[in-house]
C-alpha cells in the first residue's frame, strides 16, 4: 500500500484517476497548486487506486494524504 | 649467538609483530564483518588507494596489548589518481572501532600531516564511539577527541575532507561527518547518533530502531547530514575518488579540467521549457543539455529535492550548479533548500569552483509551519552565502525568478558576473495572478458579473506582464544578456572561460555575523 501525499499545503487542482484505475511508478495521479505552480504528486509503486481522499478544490496541508494506492 | 642469527631474530620479531598488527582483531569479528557485507579496513585502503599503495603510520600503536593492533584505526597516506591524500580509517574488528588515547593520537597526527602536505584528508569510519575505560586517556585533554573536531574545523576550506561512513559512528564521533565536506553513506550499514535506540529508550523512553534513528537513509533524505546514498562499500570508495576529480588538492590548487565532452542526447531546451510559467518541468534535462556528458556528481540528491545541488563539467571545467526543480514542490525554497544550498555554495567558494545558478523559482515557502520553522532566518543564511561568494557566479534566469527567490539565486544585486535571461524568462516581486490579486483585490470582489470581472483580471495581467516584459529589464540594463536558450551552453563556456582571472576581496573583517 502506498499513500500518495501532498508534498506541501496547497489546493487540489486536478485528480488524474478514479478509484479501481491500474496506475504504474512514476503516473502522475494528483496535480496540487501551491505558490501558484502546479505540483504533480507521482505513484511511487505499480498498483491499483485504492481510494481517493478529498476533492478537487480542497485545501490540503502537507503530508496529508491524497490518494492510497494497492501494490 | 652470531650476528646473523642475532639479525635473523630481530627480523622474525617484526614480522611476526607484522603479522599479527595487519591482521587486526579477533576471527570472530572478521567473520561478522563478512555477514555484515563489510570489508576488513586494509582492503578498504587497497582498493581505495592508487594500485593499493600507502604507507602507514603508527601500525604498532598499543603493539604491546596483544588485542588492541593499530589501536582499531589505520593512518596512512597515498595516491588516489595521482594526487596524495591521507586517510585515518577505523578497524572495526578491533574493539568496534572505538577510540582509546592512540587511536586519538593517530587521527590528530594524520590530521596535521595532511595539513603540512596540504592534501585531502578522506575519513574512513566505522566506530563504536570512545572507549568509555580509558575516557580521562583521550576525552577531555588538549589533544584530546576535541581536538579532532578543532583540526576538522581548522582544516575546513583548506583541503577537502571526505567521509566515508562504513559503520555506526556515534555521540562524540558523529561530529566527524558533520565536520566534513561530504559524507558517503553506505545503506543499510551506515549509521550516526548522538544516543543510540538503547539510551533513547532508557533516557527519554522513546523506541525506534537504529534505522529510524540514524540510519544512512534517513540522514540522506531527512535530516540532511549524509550527502551521497550508496549500496556497497566497493560504490562509496568509487564515489570518493570521482568526487575528488572535481577538487584541488588544497584551496590554492589548480582547478582539476577533464576532457570536455558533447551535452548528453535529448530534447533542446526550447522543447524541455513550457511556455506556461506555472506548469512543472524536470530540471534534470534542462541541466543535461548545458553540460558535458555523463559529468554530474549530485550532492544531497535526495534531501530537499526541490533544488539540485550538483558538481559538473561545461567544456570540461568544474562548476557548482544550483537549480530549482520546478517538478517537485513546484521549485519552492524550504528550510531544507536553504540548507542544502548554503553548505553547497560553501563548499564551491572554498575550493574556487565556479557557480552556476538556473533559477526558475517562485519564491521561498510562505505559511505558518516555515515560519516557525524560521524561513526569513534560513534565507537570509543562504543569501549571505551565495553573496559572499567570490568565486565567479553566473545567474540565468531560466524561466522566472520571483521575489526573494531572485535574491537566492544570485540576482542582479548580488553581483554575479552576469545575469542571463532566456527569452521566456519573468523577473518580479510575484507572479501576474498573485499580484494582480493582491493589487485589485478590493475592485475585484466589487465586479458583480463574473464575466466581467474574469475580463478585468485578465486585462490586469496581461498589463501586469507587459510590465515585467524581459526586453524592458534589458533596456534599462537589470539583466545583461539575453541569450536564445540552443546558444545558453556556448555562451556559458565562453564566459566561464574569461571570467577565470576573477579576484575580490571582501573587506578585511574576521567575517561576518552569521543570521543562524
């Protein structure tokens, strides 16, 4: 299991699959905007979108998980 | 007995002396070390050392306790590509590696011959800590373990000194990495502490394992303390003596070029470079195409990884190169960043490395955890490093530079020798959505119809950008030079090239007051 977390506070811009989607290392899953850039989050594991946690627009802090993803 | 049984004895006593001094502890410990994937310290040396030459001093150190050989440390001196260097490395077959009064010694003595030869000194460690038995022999006096952090600290800036950590090096011992230029670390074997698991747990009733602790992983990623990650020994001493082919022997080396080579195959960076200012890039492939092929030797490559920190070769010549990685946390500083980039710019300034900043940054963190992290503080350190370099800096602003990250990065102010802009390149206090927000706030919020008040904020931005237009920064001489990005490679040789007589001083101070 991986989780996939924000790596800073910002919003999420886009979410880039849905739950049950096969994802492989390195798939950008989430894109978070902070300081006005667009922050892409990658899956660190090949594996399957477990859930996906908040939406898009939601304001997030760092290290709050995002997404988990089944290896 | 005759003279030439007389001499036959003397000789039989050193070898056999010999023999059991270079053998070092006990089979048992030679046999842990095998299931530990470590090698016995002489073969460290071999394989460090040019044709696995060296001469040692103080092999018979405690000669006379039959299990205490070198007392746990070698001393010796060689050639790594044909430069001398000296080595102290600890023998953890012996007592761990612990110091006793001439393991100290024998460091401090290393210490100052390398210092009289004005050579690097590489730390090869793998100890247990002091020997707490023989404390009032080697803690507290003048040449004392004190005095090999004094010496680290005196010899800083003068000849590199290198760390390869092999083994645990705790408490007292694990100030010896952190007075090095650089630290190797061997994963899963390496490890530094102040107390171990065992004394957290009875001291301050925290459990965690040595890994947690102080494991070479955590100190690559997390606390910053180690430099480069490997797997094997065999790696960290082939990762040593690369890092040595960026550095003069001493500060008043000459610089050490290599061939140059062609920029690795790949994109150009007009391909590599998005017109959208907000949208990520992976700045490895923008370095790939400035430099000569296969030159790179990052530092902290996994420690705040939204700016690179690496050691490279443009026309063969060293150069520092410090770049924001928009790809990660969109290029941001952070405490870490400020960190990894001061001790970086240190390093390259003390050893006249050239600078090399591509700057592509937002800004440092804003928010209440950096702030009470002390950003302003950690920022200010890294703007007083990079400002008091004197070795020559080149900025090039590679995409934008807003705000203080500007300042970091080696802007105008700050008197690199040139400031380069691409084409594409944005030069501002922030952005056009965040300023165009923080100007119009009030009028925007007062547009009912949201059509319209899109048009307004697209309206001021564009003004906002027209403002900030790159040929305007030129025209009134803020940036020097605007170079295609397919010619920013010739054009960086070429100045590099001219910049090489380059001499400042700064004032006859003692030096200035550090802001953390």
């Amino acid at each position: 299991m991986q989780e996939v977390k924000a790596t800073m506070a910002g919003t999420i811009l886009q979410i880039e699959v849905k739950e049950g989607d096969a994802v492989t290392k390195g798939q950008v899953v989430v894109i978070l905007e902070s300081m006005k850039m667009e922050i892409p989050l990658e899956a660190e594991v090949d594996g399957t979108v477990n859930k996906i946690h908040g939406a898009e627009g939601d304001f997030v802090d760092e290290d709050e998980v995002l997404v988990t993803i089944q290896s | 007995m005759t003279n030439e049984s007389t001499k036959t004895a003397y000789n039989e006593k050193l070898q056999e002396i010999t023999a059991r001094v270079i053998k070092g502890g006990a089979e048992k410990y030679h046999k842990k070390l095998e299931q530990q994937a470590k090698l016995f310290v002489r073969e460290r040396l071999r394989l460090l050392f040019d044709e696995g030459n060296y001469v040692e001093d103080g092999k018979f150190a405690n000669c006379e306790t039959k299990d205490l050989p070198a007392d746990g440390v070698v001393t010796a001196t060689g050639k790594i590509d044909g430069q001398t260097v000296c080595v102290m490395a600890n023998d953890s077959t012996v007592k761990a590696g612990s110091w006793g009064a001439r393991t100290v010694e024998k460091i401090i003595r290393i210490q100052e011959t390398a210092e009289k030869l004005r050579v690097p000194l590489l730390y090869l460690v793998d100890s247990a800590g002091a020997r707490i038995t023989d404390q009032l022999d080697m803690f507290p006096n003048r040449r004392g373990a004190g005095r090999i952090f004094h010496n680290q600290v005196r010899l800083s800036g003068v000849i590199p000194q290198l760390c390869l950590l092999f083994g645990p090096s705790a408490a007292g011992g694990a100030y010896i990495p952190a007075f090095c230029d650089i630290v190797i670390m061997v994963e899963g074997n390496a490890s530094m502490y102040l107390g171990s698991p065992r004394m957290a747990e009875k001291v301050i009733g925290e459990k965690v394992t040595l890994e947690e602790m102080g494991g070479a992983r955590m100190h690559c990623t997390v606390s910053g303390c180690g430099d480069v990650l490997v797997d094997t020994e065999e790696q960290a001493i082939v990762e040593a003596r690369k890092y040595l082919s960026y550095f003069p022997g001493n500060f008043e080396g000459p610089a050490k070029f290599a061939e140059p080579r062609a920029v690795k195959e790949g994109r150009s960076l007009e391909e590599i470079i998005p017109e959208n200012q907000n949208a990520p890039f992976n700045m490895y492939e923008a370095i790939d195409q400035l430099v000569d092929d296969n030159s790179l030797f990052e530092i902290k490559k996994l420690f705040a990884p939204e700016v690179i920190t690496t050691l490279a070769r443009i026309d063969g010549r060293p150069v520092g190169v410090i770049a924001n990685q928009p790809k990660v946390k969109g290029g941001v500083l952070f405490v870490d960043s400020a960190d990894k980039v001061t001790k970086f710019i240190t390093l390259c300034d003390a050893f006249s490395i050239p600078l090399l900043f591509l700057a592509d940054v937002p800004g440092f963190m804003i928010g209440t955890k950096v702030e009470r992290q002390g950003i302003i503080r950690h920022g200010a350190k890294l703007i007083m490093a990079m400002s008091s370099a004197t070795v020559p800096k080149i900025s090039v602003v590679v995409r934008k530079a807003y705000g203080a990250g500007l300042y970091a990065m080696a802007g105008p102010a700050f008197e690199p020798d040139v400031c380069i802009a691409l084409p594409t390149a944005q030069i501002a206090v922030m952005g056009p959505e965040a300023a165009v927000n923080a100007v119009y706030s009030n009028k925007i919020e007062a547009i009912a119809d949201p059509k319209e008040r899109i048009a307004f904020i697209k309206d001021k931005q564009q003004e906002y950008k027209e403002e900030i237009d790159i040929y305007k920064m030129a025209s009134d001489l803020i940036i020097d030079e605007v170079v295609a990005p397919h010619n920013l490679r010739s054009v960086l040789a070429e100045r590099f090239g001219y910049y090489e007589t380059k001499k400042i001083m700064n004032s006859s101070r003692k030096h200035p007051v550090y802001p953390v």
